[in-house]
C-alpha cells in the first residue's frame, strides 16, 4: 500500500517569505508526527497530532511554526518569514495509536527546505 | 549532555563482518527502544523495537537493552553492503499516551565489499 508522502520534495526560499510543507499519512493512521532533521543530526521533535488536534506542540521552536490537520487526515505545517536557520529537512511520520504499536511510526521521505 | 548519545562514526567494515552499533541515554523513564535505518535522502524505516530490558532478534539484527547500564545495542550478522546507511537509535517513554521518540545522531555505517 501506500506509504506516507510528502509536498514537495525540496523547497528552495528567500529568508523572510512564508512556506507550506504537506503530509499526507498512511490511510487509517489516526496518529501523525512532525520533526526536524538537520545535517549529521537525528530527527528532533516538532509537533504531534491525534486526530485533528494538536496533542503535543512542545517541539516548535517559535511562534513563526504553525501545523494543521484540519480533517484528521493531511498535515500542513506553516513557516512565517522563514530564517536561514530553518534550513533542514522536515519530516513527517504517521501511526497507528493503539497500544499494542503506538511507536512503530513510518516516515515519509522528507522535504528538504533551503532558505537562502 | 543529550538525553541520548550516539557515535556518528562513519563505521567500515568489511562484507561479512559482525556490526555493534550502540547508545547510551539518561532518562530512566524511557521504556521503548526502537532502530531505525536511514538510507542517504530518504526517511528513517523502522528496524526493531523493544519494550524494556532484554534481547529481541530478527533475522540477521539482534537488539539489546541493558536499563540497569542505560545501553543499548544493535547488532548485525553477516553485514552487506545493501546495509551501508546510516542507523538511529531512538526511545521513549509512554509520557501521555504520545510516545513521542528522542533520537540519537545516528552511526554512519559502510560495508565495503
């Protein structure tokens, strides 16, 4: 079946402008995971959502970080005047949240953002 | 210091070699203990998991938990070069029902043939 796929694949954009990165997650997989992957380092928790609500948005950095998911389903997270420090790839991971697999989550690909 | 800690490497070993891969963390409230494998421009893909101490196999992978020493371990049997990529440990607690993992850096791992 198909697995979880992220919009677009690289984002190349100038420091101050706004960027829309999307998940779409495994079909059923109520749970759904966004990180942080920057050069040499492992993924780094954003935000955490089951259903539609954000459950846990402990992870965003600042204010400028925003995510959705407005059907329980697709994922869009938000960056407001993006900083070169932005510059990573984003990852987005979906699961199922029952008890017996809660932290068996898949990946998607990532979306590689460049700010110049 | 990070709550998980993992030699970035790179590892080179020869095809056919057995591979130690480890981690050692801080928190004591972690319980799950997953490996990831993460092939260059892709996105990590689950190898194991293990709840709490103990050993787990899979094939060619064997996974181990030591909570007393706060370490782990994945080993790999009779290494090929399809298994040069780069290996996460990751853990967690179930704080909240969200199983959110931390990660370590990641072991850069070569099997040269």
């Amino acid at each position: 079946g198909a697995g979880v796929s992220q919009t677009p694949s690289n984002k190349v954009t100038e420091k101050g402008k706004y960027v829309e990165l999307r998940c779409d997650p495994i079909s059923g997989h109520t749970a759904l995971y966004w990180y942080r992957q920057s050069l040499g380092q492992g993924p780094e928790f954003l935000i955490y959502f089951q259903g539609t609500g954000a459950a846990d948005d402990s992870g965003l950095p600042n204010d400028r970080f925003f995510a959705v998911r407005p059907e329980g389903s697709v994922s869009t997270l938000k960056i407001q005047r993006t900083e070169r420090g932005d510059s990573a790839v984003y990852l987005c991971a979906s699961s199922l949240s029952t008890s017996s697999s809660p932290y068996e989550q898949y990946f998607g690909p990532g979306t590689r953002l460049t700010v110049t | 210091q990070k709550e998980v800690e993992q030699d970035p490497g790179p590892l080179s070993v020869p095809e056919g070699a057995i591979v130690s891969l480890n981690c050692t963390y801080s928190n004591s409230a972690f319980q799950y203990f997953m490996w990831y494998r993460q092939y260059s421009r892709k996105g990590p893909e689950l190898l194991m998991y293990t709840y709490s101490s103990g050993n787990k196999e899979d094939g060619r992978f064997t996974a181990q938990v030591d909570k007393s020493s706060k370490y782990i371990s994945l080993f790999i049997r009779d290494s090929q070069p399809s298994d040069s990529a780069t290996y996460l440990c990751a853990m967690s607690s179930a704080s909240g029902g969200s199983y959110i993992p931390t990660f370590g850096r990641g072991t850069s791992l070569i099997v040269h043939p």
